[in-house]
C-alpha cells in the first residue's frame, strides 16, 4: 500500500519512475550491443561515408576513424578524417580555401539509426498514468 | 559526461603493454599481502551471482578496500548493467588477454565508489575463446594491485564456469530455497575441488513461506550442501528497482537487503558479526523505514 | 503425421525455461495432445525434478544417442496424464559437449514421429547446449522476465534465433502488477516493444509456484492455482486460438485509476 502512495507521489512530482530509467538504459545498452555485433554493417557504413565525402576533397583514409561513442543521453557517430585537399568544384560555387588537416563530423544519434533490420518502435503518447511508459518522443 | 567507445579499435592500433597497474588513488597504499581471489557461482541460473557480485563489490571497496570485479559471462554480459555501468565500458577481458590494450585502459572505475573497478566480459564472443590458464594469469596479476578479486561466474558447468573458477582460491556458492537450485548447486560444489574454498549464501528466502511449509528453510538447503553459511538474503523488491536504475542496493542505507550484503562484505572481511537472518520481504517494517528515510 | 517441434529457451537462467515447458507440455496433454518434453540441459538436469517424475529415469539422452538403448526406454511417462505427457530426461553426470547438433536433431526428429508435440527444454546461455536445443526445433518460444538482464539476454536470443530463421514468440514471466502501476517494474508492453517480439503469454509473479515445483506437481493438476488456468489459455493460444489476454485489473480506485493490467 505504502509502496503504491509513493509511486503515485513519484509520478505526480516529476522523479523519473525506475521503469522509465531501466527501459531508457536498455535502449542505449541493445543498441550498442547490436553495433558490437554488427562489424560488417559498420564497416560498410565507413565505405560509404569515405565514398561520399571524398566526392568533396580528397581524404587520407588510412588515417580516417569511425566510431561509436556513448555521449550525454544517446550514442553519437564519431567520424575523425584527415582531408589532405579540396577537390575542383564548379565555378558558380565559391569554396573557402581551407588548410584543415581534420573534418570532424557528429552525425547520427541514437534516436534516427537504422534499426540494423528489426522492425522500428511504434511511438505511443505517454499515458499520465505510471503504468505502461515508453520512452518519451524526442 | 566523458565519451566512451563502444567499438574496439582497428586491429592496427598500437599494441600495448598488458602490464600497466591502474593509477592508484592518492589516499589508497598498495596493498602489502596478495588480494583474495573469490568466485561466485551456482551452477543454476538467476539465483542472484551477478547482483550478488556487484553489491559485494561495492560493499567491500565502500570498507576501503581495493576490488576488481571480472565479469566471466563471455557473450552474455550483465554486471556491467546491474552496476548502472554500462554506457562506460569501452574494451573487455578478451581485450586484454589478446594483447589490444593495457589492463589500466580496460578496467572502468566505479565513480560513485572510488575503489572498485569492473572488467567487463566480451558481449561479441563466446566462452570459449577464453583460454584458461590466460584467465588465471590475469587473477594472478590483479591480485597484485587488488584487495579483492570477485568473478562473476556464467550458469552452467561448462568452459565459462570452468575459466571462472580457475584462478579463484575461493568461493561464494549462491543458492536460492528451491528443489532445482539446490541439486544444480551440489553439482557445483562437488566440481569445486578441494582446492577451493567455498561459503554458502541462501538468496530470495521468504520467512513467512517458509513457516507455512511452502518453501525450503536455509537449513533444508543447507543439510544437502553442508558449506559454512555466509548470508541470508530476503526476495525484497528493491533488488528490481536498483537493477531498474544502475545503482546497487548496498549503496542505499534504508535498504535492509543492502544492509545484508554489507553484513556479508564485513563477515568477508574476517569481522565477527552477527549471524545471518532472512529479512521479511516488503514487510511492514521496510516499507516503514523506506518511506521514513532510516536504516531498518 | 509429424509434431510440432518448438524449443524453449531464454539466455538468461532462472528466468522460468523449465517451468514452462512442464506447464506448457502439461496444459496441451490436458487437452488431449500427445506430448514429449526433451531436456536439452546435460549435467544440469531440473525438467524431471519439476515434473515429480526424477525416481523412475532409467535412461536418458546420451545414451540415446551413444545407441545404448531405444528412445523409447528413455521415455518417462507421467502415468498422471495417461499416454499424453512424456520426457526425455538429460543425462546428469556429463555435460553439454556430449551430443553434437547433428545427435540432437535426429533424436528430435525420431521423437516428432511419436507424438504432436515435441517441447525442449534449453539451457541457459548461447553456446553449445543451447545449439543443441535449438537445432532440433521449428520453432520458439523466448520465455524471459520484465528485468534488464534478462531483456538484453533475451534480445540476444532472439538476434541468434533469427539468424537461424526460427519464427519465435515471447512469454513474459513474473510480472508484478502492483510493481508495473508503481513505475518500479516495465510492463508487458514496454518489454514486447523492446524485443519487438509477438506475445504469446503472460505469466505473472507467485512465490507459491516454487512449492509447485519443489513438488512436482504441475500447476494445471491443481485446482487450487490459478496459474493453470494461464498455461491453458497459452496452450490454446499455441494451437492457434485467439485469446485474449486476461485483465488483472484490481477494481477498486488504484485499479480503476491505473489502465487495467494484463495474464494470460
């Protein structure tokens, strides 16, 4: 009984309830598990990034780095790559010269990843209720 | 909050030394004797090793005392999470013992308990890959930095039980009142040997089933195994919660199940203290004392 | 006419594997089906324990499949259930490493000529024993709790599952509804979104199913558990029955307050 007032307590003035923490943490952990299972799918993703962006300038990919990195409250995409120059553009578009040795590029957080094949989370409004919480929308 | 990978760096990373001690705290002496090498185990699944493990580890490094916990379930790691953690593991055992960074890289240190330190367990691999007398040269190595040396043991008696107990000179076999847990755990303490030495805790016992006839005493589960009796815990429901939320409930003075293990963590430690009782779970006084802020 | 062959596994241990498959196998004998229970958990045996049936094995899996007896003299039957409910038991004093996939599959697959339905009982974990478990099946049920460990366990499973194109469908165990309306546990619904996994039953939390099993009597023998009732309904759900989960709901205010709770 006692138990069920301070839920109610809880979710009246605004503590996070330990379900809303735990299903939270899950999210990130499964998510990182999946990319620690998924070698072959991050190193596709690194192809990728390098083909796309040496459309731009030329890179130095054996210096390069992609990585995953648990950040605040999400995992972030980290990609480190050395751009040894500029590659020739159109006229009409002007560039800076730039003399940068590293593009630093914080892409894809954890909440618009692909979902490495599982089917995507239906988002549902958060019921006022402590029962039945799904990770509030971002 | 600091950045930690989660991704192993590429196989041409420099290769580093395994040998590095991890930074001492100012405040801490090294230890003068070698650590104690303990194992948790049950041969059973679910009966409470790795919460047990991560609340002895707190409860031990709060006393001042320097822990390492080594989370042996390769593949299916867990006490990353029960200790809230998770998002700061960056390398793993399987790391270290193939040489791809130092022990003092791998290790992560508990923030919130300045002396306990976790190593946590490959999720990517299998049990396997583990070699033996690795896993023991790695407990003979923490010893040397360490006061405690705690393995979490997988279920099971296969390759993953048998790397855990290798280099434990110790046991603490965790057993929960049911007809399964105790054979599986009979099974275990035979395959312990006599070289290791092994205590008995009896987890999730609940007092009121007990008198009705409804569950196996400690002393039911302890005529079969016939170990010394380390501790009793209660099926409290603050266990889930502290689970829920990544903080082990030896850090929370009101609660009685952490007051339990910090009885276990203080009879480790070689202190005379009182002998071990089943709390009532969710009883009266609990909730009292929860809702009241106090120590039961 | 071939049976069903469905494994029941989990990666976590402890998480209810065993009791399920008794009460599962128990529930679809009730109604009539012949059923075989295999335990997959050499050196670790517990499926005879919670079936009461541990004083009569005479043979068990290794020896089956070492060729020292026929399959059928390893089958135990469970007289209370006529010729419906049987087990293959493990052998306790060798471990996993002792049969390989290929052995398993085949003694699976002898056993499926016998009956409607072939239930094994995996052990914990992801490596050999649970190979072995899974590479006799057709099919899966992933038994897990509404607990961190256990999800994560459970969604590697369920990764290793798919990878062997094994269609599964989920049993969420122990679930406390009074801890679920506190916030102080996930609800089904948090758990089934996480795994995005199909439902197929709901068992909530009792301490006294530990007396069930101490005992050997599975729950669908005794009136006086409600919890049969549950493994009936996910029993028929197997079968193909659409049934509809159960409201928990307490009635009075918290009850009403708090959307209505869910077994079955």
């Amino acid at each position: 009984m006692l138990n069920r007032v301070m839920g109610w307590f809880r979710t009246f003035f605004g503590t996070t309830s330990s379900s809303s923490v735990a299903k939270e943490r899950l999210r990130l952990v499964l998510l990182s598990d999946h990319l620690a299972l998924a070698p072959d799918v991050i190193e596709a993703m690194r192809r990728d990034i390098f083909e796309v962006i040496s459309r731009y300038v030329e890179v130095d990919e054996a210096h390069s780095d992609v990585s995953f990195e648990h950040k605040d409250e999400g995992i972030a995409m980290l990609a480190s790559i050395p751009i040894v120059s500029l590659k020739p553009r159109e006229p009409e578009e002007s560039s800076p010269k730039e003399e940068t040795s590293v593009l630093e590029t914080v892409s894809v957080n954890g909440h618009n990843s692909d979902n490495f094949g599982r089917r995507p989370r239906k988002r549902r409004r958060r019921k006022a209720s402590g029962a039945s919480q799904t990770a509030p929308a971002q | 909050m600091e950045t930690q990978r989660i991704v192993t760096p590429p196989v041409d990373a420099p290769q580093l030394e395994i040998h590095a001690p991890p930074a001492p705290v100012e405040s801490q002496k090294k230890p003068k004797t070698r650590g104690r090498t303990i194992v948790v185990t049950s041969g059973k699944g679910g009966v409470g090793k790795t919460t047990t493990t991560a609340n002895l580890g707190v409860a031990l490094a709060a006393r001042g005392a320097r822990v390492v916990m080594i989370d042996a379930d390769v593949g299916l790691r867990n006490l990353d999470l029960v200790l809230g953690l998770e998002s700061r593991v960056r390398y793993h055992v399987l790391d270290v013992l193939e040489g791809r960074v130092s022990l003092a890289d791998a290790l992560v240190r508990d923030k919130r308990v300045p002396t306990l330190y976790l190593l946590a367990a490959a999720q990517d691999r299998e049990k396997d890959d583990v070699a033996t007398d690795a896993m023991v040269g790695l407990v003979e190595q923490l010893r040397d930095e360490f006061d405690y040396v705690l393995i979490d043991s997988p279920a099971g008696i296969e390759m993953g039980f048998k790397n855990a107990i290798a280099g434990a000179d110790e046991a603490i076999v965790v057993c929960t009142p049911e007809v399964a847990a105790v054979r599986d755990v009979d099974r275990v303490v035979g395959l312990l040997g006599n070289r290791i030495n092994a205590q008995l805790v009896v987890n999730r016992i609940r007092p009121a089933l007990v008198r009705k006839g409804k569950m196996l005493s400690v002393e039911d589960v302890n005529a079969i195994l016939r170990l010394p009796l380390l501790g009793v815990l209660g099926d409290a429901a603050d266990v889930i919660v502290s689970t829920n939320r990544g903080e082990p409930v030896a850090l929370d003075e009101a609660s009685a199940t952490g007051a339990a293990y910090r009885a276990i963590a203080a009879r480790i430690a070689g202190e005379d203290v009182a002998a071990p009782q089943a709390a009532e779970p969710d009883g009266f006084m609990d909730k009292l004392g929860s809702f009241f802020g106090g120590r039961r | 006419m071939k049976a069903r062959r469905i494994v029941v596994t989990s990666g976590k241990g402890g998480v209810g594997k065993t009791t399920t498959t008794a009460n599962l196998g128990a529930a679809l004998a009730v109604r009539g089906k012949r059923v075989i229970l295999v335990d997959a958990d050499i050196g670790l045996r517990n499926l005879d324990l919670v079936l009461g049936v541990e004083k009569r094995i005479v043979f068990d899996l290794v020896e089956v499949v070492e060729g020292r007896c026929q399959v059928r003299q390893a089958l135990v039957r469970d007289k209370r259930f006529g010729e419906s409910l049987a087990i293959l038991p493990a052998a306790q004093t060798r471990d996993k490493t002792a049969v390989t996939e290929l052995q398993f599959a085949d003694v699976v697959n002898n056993l499926a000529e016998m009956c409607d339905y072939v239930l094994i009982d995996s052990p914990a974990g992801i490596e050999h024993g649970f190979r072995n478990a899974i590479a006799g099946a057709a099919e899966a049920i992933v038994v897990t709790t509404p607990e961190v460990s256990a999800i994560r366990d459970a969604d590697r499973v369920i990764g290793k599952l798919q990878e062997r194109g094994l269609p599964m469908r989920l049993i969420v165990n122990r679930v406390r509804p009074e801890m679920v309306r506190n916030g102080e546990m996930m609800s089904v619904d948090d758990v089934c979104d996480i795994l995005s996994a199909e439902l197929l039953g709901i068992v909530p939390d009792d301490p006294e199913v530990i007396d069930t099993t101490n005992r050997g009597v599975p729950l669908v023998l005794d009136p006086a558990q409600r919890l049969g009732a549950i493994y009936t309904k996910i029993a028929r759900r197997l079968e193909g029955e659409m049934i509809p989960f159960t409201q928990l709901g307490s009635g009075g205010f918290f009850g009403r307050l708090f959307e209505a709770l869910r077994a079955g």
